[in-house]
C-alpha cells in the first residue's frame, strides 16, 4: 500500500489529460481552441494536473515510495501517447518545422523565402501549408541545428509514409526520449536513485508541448541532458558538441555555457565554435538572410521595445520610463548575466549536482530577466531539475500554462502569478542555504 500515494497522482494524470482532449474547439477562424473559454478550460485543467504532479514530487522525494523506473516510464509513456495523435490544438509552430523540412528535401535553403513565396508553390499541400503561422511575410526564425532535424524528420516520415504532423510530433519524442535516457545516467552519476526521473517524466509540460504541439524546444531539452551528461563524466568535447546543438535547436542554451565550459577547456571552447560554423556552413548561401525572423520575433513580442518584459512593465507601472528604458534595462541584465558567468567560470569545477544547481541559476536569471510569453521555453528547466529540484524551478516551468491566458502579453497579472511566487521560492532557497531536498533523506553525501 505504501505506493498508494503515487498510483493516485499517476492516474489523476491521465485522467485530466482525458479531460483536456474532450475539450471543444469552439472559436470560428482561430487555430485550435483560440482564446476563449476553451483555452481557459484547458489551462485550468493544466493546473490540476500541475497539482497532481506536485503530489507526486513531494511523494517521491520524501521517501514514502520506492516506485520502480517501469512505472514511472510507463505513466510517463501513456501521458505522451494519449496526446500524441491528436493533431495539435495549442499552437502551430509544428507546420512550419514540417515545412521548413519539406523546402530543404527539394534542395531549397530556408532562410531564402518565406512560405507565400510563390517560388514554393509546388510544395503547398491542403493540411501543412494552410496552417503554417506567419506564411505572408516571416522567413523561417530555427537556426541550423533544428533545421538538419526538421529535414531528417520530414525526410524519414515520406519514406515510411507517415503522415506529416504525426511524423514530426512522433520525432520530437524521440529526441525527447534520448533525453529521458541522458538524465537517467546523470542522475546515476549524481548517485541519485533513478526513479528521480519523474521530476521530468510527469510534468504536464513536456506531455502537452512536446507530444502534443510537437516543439522544438524537445531537442533543446535532448542536447541540454546530453551535454550535461557529457560534462559530468569528463567528455567536455562532446559536451561543447551539445551544447552548440542546443544552441542551434533554439538560442535559448547559450546562457548554460559558464555552467558547463570550465576556464582553459580549450577541447570544449573549440569543439562549441567548431559544430556552430560547421552547422552554419550549408546555409551560408543565404547571405544575412540566415538568421531568419529573429530581429522581426523581437519586435514583434515587444522584446527590442521592453513592453513585452515583465520586470520592465511593472516598473513602467510604477514610475514614468524614458524612450531609452529597454536599452538600459537590457544592457544591466546582461551585465549581470555576466559577473554570474565569470564567477561560475572562475569557481572550482563542480560536482554533478552543484553542476545541475548552476544551471538552475543562469536558466532562472534569464527566463525571468527575459520573460518568455510561451509555457515551453520553459521545458528545458527541467533537465537540472531533476537532478537538484528546486521547488522555484518546478513551480515556474508547471505555472508557466498561465501564460496561455495573455495572449497579448499586456497584462501584469497572469505574468505576475508565474514569475511572483517563482521569485519568493527562489529567494527561500537562496536565505535557507540548503538543498531543495535533505541529503539525510536522501542517505547520499553531499
């Protein structure tokens, strides 16, 4: 009876995913389930299964279970399923990847055209192309990495006849799974107990963004774990190899490298720019073209401006801001990213979990110094975690659904329900000066 607790929590999981598929699309002329009640539905029901999940954790870490890693995969494995062939209903993103892959097997650079491009009028199809998000006037924003995985991926579902969507989501599982299987070994290196994997397995996050929008951000997380794993076994090599690929997956990574490149690694300084020029090399071809949307996102989200930055519209709440405000507000965020850069690079090289508690910190800094509108830039937090969870961490990436209800990303509120309580955890850990979870619990040494 002592994994009662557990099976509960597992099959509230997937009894509330059961729930959020029976939603109605309900919104005329919206992608997916739009910005109305249905959405509200589904975000509260995210929420429970967030609850569901926190229940889990606290079961897990104090000890009261001991499930077997079958179990834990298993739930792991239905809440993936379950979502899985489901077309996705929360975001589109995932008929661009298939396009961008389809451009490239046609022997087309795709920072070249945008989709509208009447020079890829052969290509449109009745189910990619009509869904694909800023088709009239937006080149493609992924950088190398995803699109060599785009292609594979595009490639491999034509030759065994999938269909496109369920080839592309079934793809980004899988790089989801190598990265499952990453963690597994860190936290073996970490001499921590497996089961441990739940912290990430569980989370309604990767479950709704990975198997069910199909994101990109699953390979981030993929070469996040590897690069971790690589560094904490001694192959900084092959950890500056992944880490350059998470980089080019979404450029997001970047902000790890003081936490897994130690000062004089020359191997992995070189191999890191190494594979970032090798993998820029095949679209060279498109001049200044290949860095795609990325200027055009940022001013779109308000990034450039600073009206789409959290911290910085709660000043603007409080006190008038000059035009130069986002300037200067960025140019302090990254002088800070950088005296906490040089201190990580001049500490001495950390242990697996002070390696994982590292990461923590700069991926923290940025996400709320940045403050992303979309609930899976967050999915990469996880990787650390489940090596060191922090109650912050798991908090910010599980509330990070409640961005879904600011879809102008104007309001304070919802932004101030996921980023506030994140702070204040976070602050708690800092003041209490002790790990998320007991070493003594744990029986291991520190």
């Amino acid at each position: 009876m002592r994994h009662w607790g557990l099976y509960g929590c597992a099959l509230g999981l997937l009894a509330l995913g059961a729930a959020a598929l029976a939603i109605p699309h309900p919104v005329p002329g919206q992608f997916g389930i739009g910005y109305g009640a249905a959405l509200r539905a589904f975000v509260f029901i995210a929420c429970l299964q967030g609850l569901a999940y926190f229940a889990a954790v606290f079961v897990l870490l104090r000890g009261a279970a001991r499930p077997g890693i079958g179990f834990i995969l298993g739930v792991a494995i239905l809440l993936r399923l379950m979502v899985l062939v489901v077309p996705p209903f929360l975001s589109n993103d995932l008929y661009r990847y298939i396009w961008d892959g389809w451009v490239q097997l046609a022997g087309i650079n795709p920072y070249r055209y945008i989709p509208d491009d009447s020079s890829l009028a052969f290509l449109r199809d009745a189910v990619v192309f009509p869904n694909i998000n800023r088709a009239s006037y937006a080149p493609t924003i992924y950088p190398p990495a995803a699109q060599i995985f785009f292609a594979v991926a595009a490639g491999v579902a034509k030759i065994v006849h999938l269909p496109p969507v369920f080839g592309m989501k079934l793809a980004m599982v899988g790089a989801e799974a190598v990265g499952i299987w990453a963690m597994l070994r860190l936290l073996d290196k970490a001499g921590l107990p497996r089961r441990r994997i739940l912290i990430y397995a569980w989370n309604p996050l990767p479950v709704w963004e990975f198997a069910g929008s199909g994101h990109v951000d699953a390979i981030v997380v993929c070469f996040v774990a590897l690069g971790l794993l690589a560094v904490a076994t001694g192959r900084t090599g092959f950890g500056g190899a992944a880490l350059a690929s998470a980089v080019l997956a979404k450029f997001l990574p970047v902000v790890l490298l003081p936490a897994l490149w130690r000062r004089w690694d020359w191997k992995f300084a070189g191999v890191f720019i190494g594979v970032i020029v090798l993998l820029y090399l095949p679209y060279l071809g498109a001049g200044k073209a290949v860095l795609g949307f990325l200027g055009g996102y940022a001013a779109q989200e308000n990034i450039d401006s600073g009206q789409g930055i959290f911290l910085l519209q709660v000043i603007g709440a409080l006190v008038p801001l000059s035009a130069a405000a986002a300037k200067i507000y960025l140019g302090i965020f990254a002088l800070v990213l950088a005296v906490i850069a040089v201190a990580m690079l001049w500490a001495p090289a950390p242990s697996a979990r002070a390696l994982e508690r590292r990461c923590l910190v700069l991926g923290g800094v940025l996400v709320v110094g940045v403050s992303p509108h979309y609930p899976w830039y967050f999915a990469f937090l996880l990787v650390p975690a489940c090596v060191a969870p922090s109650p912050a961490t798991l908090y910010l990436v599980t509330a990070s659904f409640l961005l879904y209800l600011n879809p102008t990303h104007t309001q304070l509120f919802w932004p101030a329900m996921v980023f506030g309580p994140y702070a204040l955890l976070a602050a708690w850990d800092f003041v209490a000066k002790r790990p998320a979870v007991s070493a003594v619990r744990q029986g291991v040494k520190i």
